[in-house]
C-alpha cells in the first residue's frame, strides 16, 4: 500500500493580511518615485552615456542629480532620496561610475514577487534609509539597530496602534539584555552605594564599549525569542552612564515610517499591512529556523557548511534556509563568501549553493569576487544561473582555462571529502575530450592543489596505465618539469 508523506501546511499570514496581490499594490505605490528615478537611470545613464557617479562611489553625482531633476521636474534633493531609495530596493545596481537596472525593475509589472522582494529589501535596510542622528556613538545607535526587531514583532503581535511609551520599555529592555548578554552588568554591589539602584545586581554600568558592526545589518534579523507578552518594565539605568533611548526610538520609528513598513505619530505607531506582512515573514522564517533538523542555525558560516556536507542536497538546502533565516542577509551573505575564500575546496562550492538560496540579494556580493581567481569560476556560474540560465547549460559562460580550474577545485573537495569511485567518475565531467589534453591544461591553470589531485586520482583509477600518465603528471607539475 502506497503511503503519502505528510507536509506540513503552507502557514496563513494573519487575518486581515491582504492578498499578495494587494500588499505587492501598495509597495510598488510607495516605490513608485524610486522605479522613476531608476527607469530614467536605465535610459541616461546607460553605455555611452553620463556617469552616474564622480568619484566611483554609490552617491549621485551633482551634475547627473540636476540633470535628473529637470528631466523629471523634481529638486535635486528628491531626485538623490529616490536614488538611494532605489539602490537599497535593487531597482539600480552601481558599479563604479555606471549605473544599471536592477533585476527586480526589469520584473516590476509582471513579477509581484519580485516587487516584494524589493521592497523587503528596502525595509531591511531602514537604518540606512534615514539619516542617524549625529550626536549619539555609533555603538549605541547600533544597540536600538538590534533592538528593534523585538519592537516590530511586538507591534505585529499587538495588530494596531501601541503608545510609545510601551515601545520604549520594550527597547529598554532589550537593550538591557544585549548588554547582559556582554556581561556589561556589574554583578557586585559597591558598598559605598548600598541601598541605591547602583548597588543592585541587576543595574547596569555605564556601557563604554561595543562594536558597531551591528549598525551595518539590515536590522530586521529577529531573534527566536518573540516577546509574547506585554513588555515589562525595564531594570533602571542611571541617566548620566547610557545615552537616552527616546531620540533614538524616534529616529527608528521615523526611519521605519520612511520607507513605509509602519505609521508614526500622536504618541503611538502601527504597523502599515506591508510592515506586518514582512515581520509575519521573519517569524514564520524563525519557526522554520528552530526546527532546523541538523540544530546548524547557531553555527558561523563554515561550521554550518560543514555540517550540510554530508546531508542530501534538499537536506542541505532547509538548512541553508533556516540559517539565512536567523540573521541578516547582509552579514550571513559576506560571511558565507568569506568562508568561500577559505582553503577547503568543499565549503567553496556548498557557500555558493547556500548563495542559490539567498538568491537576488547577494548577487551584489557576488559580482564583487569577479577579480579573485579562486572564486571566478564560481561567481560566473552562480550569475548565469541568476540571470536565467538553464544549470545544465551555465558552464557556457566559462572559458576554457576558468572550467578547467574548476575542475580541478572540484577534484580537490572530493579528494578530501569524498571516496575514490567519485574522484573517478569526475573525470567525466572533465570539458577536455581525452585524458592526455586534460591533463595538458590542468598543468598549465596553475591550481595550487594540482599535484595532491594528481596523486590522488592516480591512486583511485583501476587503469594502471591510466594511473602511471596521471602520477607521471603529478611528478612534473611539482617538479616545474
């Protein structure tokens, strides 16, 4: 008797969610000023054209900004707010001095995923879309950055208007807690203090210290603790050791309101339908997360590919998913190419299948690796297939010299990870015809791992005479001969 498997049912966003259809509606209204601006880049600033940049940096230059605006009679101020819009959207990609349209423009009437995508893309970088205020560190607007992801999914849990002063105890809280959890709380009572708030275990010192890497994230990787409970008042901090948080809350809930993901004003913010939508999203990828079967999602970029070794390729992908699900993209993306960067040939190719899954974000990462020998091969394949190519095809792009040194890359993963029939069987896939031009051209990619493949190779083929051309190979590339 046949048995069906059980699937877990496609989870509903909440009721009162409009459609997808709808939500995709309102994102490209509140992006329709930033697909202008991106659109009159595509026809201006194309090959030929003017330079979109002065200085090779993402910021409009000022002649091509008051070109823009009488092209599309807005102030120049506009026209450079739509164009950061549209670069943190992936409507625009900069790459030195020209500008070129995104992916996601070139989808933008057809593709209502593509829309959302975008304009998640843009929420997630809400702390870039508004300008910080000037006068607190960078560590403490980097601590409201973190903080903030348990404000939105309390807001989304609470599903209407909540007074700012709850959100502030909400953040105080968390920001309490971060600090904790770098035992930046002074576990000692002072006896010189005893009986204040300074003297109790829980009150903490005066923050001095912390990293503002935090404030590069996008900001909205929430944590799998989802506060499911009226906040409660936040443990005292003496006014004179933290900055204050209500600037710094107002800062946030203006950014957020800026690029829409909710309303702010009267002393109370909501969440927009698109907000909630895309915090509902973050949730239901933390649930996936936590019920990541190889328990990798704690794990930095090269312990998670290591431990997806070994699993099937539908296996190693959930936990791809679940991974990605728990921090931001932005730094879950430049760790994964770190760890491609790596030595081990293995986590080379499983950082980019984890890359596949990331899918339109990361291909400005990507393209970056363009230059780095190592990678090439690599980022050529994944952007071919990003751009539409047929995986079985994406070779094409490679030239003979990139395919052969991949090749090799390849034959050193398995020659370090897999068994000797699947060295063998590689060579099958080998673009040379024979034996002997492989061989010729793998010699001449220069591959650092060249002679340890060889041995190896050599070893694993039942063909003695085979074995003894390869080892013969092996014997002059280490010899220079």
């Amino acid at each position: 008797m046949n048995q069906r498997r059980s699937r877990r049912p496609a989870p509903r966003p909440p009721e009162g969610t409009p459609a997808p259809a709808e939500l995709a509606r309102m994102a490209r209204s509140g992006l329709a000023a930033a697909a202008r601006v991106a659109r009159w880049a595509d026809a201006a600033l194309g090959p030929g054209g003017d330079s979109a940049t002065a200085d090779g940096k993402a910021t409009l230059s000022d002649a091509t900004a008051e070109r823009a605006a009488r092209d599309l009679d807005l102030t120049p101020e506009q026209v450079r707010a739509d164009w950061d819009t549209a670069r943190l959207a992936g409507l625009i990609e900069v790459h030195g001095d020209t500008a070129r349209p995104g992916w996601r423009l070139r989808a933008w009437n057809r593709d209502d995923s593509a829309v959302l995508r975008g304009w998640v893309a843009l929420c997630d970088a809400w702390s870039l879309a508004y300008p910080e205020p000037e006068e607190y560190e960078a560590a403490a607007v980097a601590e409201v950055v973190t903080a903030m992801p348990q404000v939105l999914s309390f807001l989304q849990l609470s599903a209407g208007p909540v007074p700012v002063p709850q959100l502030l105890d909400l953040l105080q809280q968390r920001v309490t807690e971060l600090r904790t959890e770098r035992c930046e709380v002074d576990y000692v009572p002072q006896p010189e203090a005893a009986g204040s708030d300074a003297a109790r275990p829980d009150a903490p010192r005066a923050h001095t210290s912390g990293s503002a890497g935090a404030r590069s994230g996008t900001g909205t990787g929430l944590r799998p603790r989802v506060p499911l409970q009226r906040p409660r008042p936040a443990p005292a901090v003496p006014a004179e050791a933290d900055a204050p948080l209500e600037p710094l809350l107002d800062w946030a809930l203006r950014a957020l309101a800026s690029v829409g993901a909710l309303t702010y004003g009267d002393g109370q913010a909501t969440l927009t339908p698109l907000g909630s939508w895309a915090v509902w999203v973050k949730l239901e990828q933390i649930c996936v997360a936590a019920q990541s079967p190889a328990g990798n999602i704690e794990q930095g970029a090269e312990d998670m590919l290591r431990g997806c070794a070994q699993l099937r390729p539908n296996a190693a992908r959930a936990e791809y998913r679940a991974w990605l699900a728990a921090r931001p993209v932005g730094s879950a993306v430049t760790e994964l190419i770190e760890a491609a960067r790596g030595e081990d040939a293995l986590l080379r190719g499983l950082a980019f299948e984890a890359l596949r899954v990331v899918g339109a974000p990361a291909e400005p990462e990507v393209r970056t690796v363009l230059d780095e020998p190592t990678l090439r091969p690599y980022a050529l394949l994944w952007l071919a297939e990003h751009d539409g190519a047929d995986p079985e095809d994406a070779h094409e792009v490679l030239t003979r010299e990139e395919a052969t040194w991949l090749w090799v890359d390849t034959a050193a993963a398995v020659a370090d990870h897999g068994e000797a029939p699947l060295l063998v069987r590689h060579l099958e896939s080998a673009v040379q015809p024979t034996v002997p031009a492989l061989l010729t051209e793998v010699r001449a990619v220069g591959h650092p791992r060249t002679v340890q493949v060889l041995v190896a190779l050599a070893a694993a083929h039942p063909d003695p005479a085979l074995a003894k051309a390869v080892r013969r190979a092996a014997f002059q590339v280490h010899t220079g001969g």
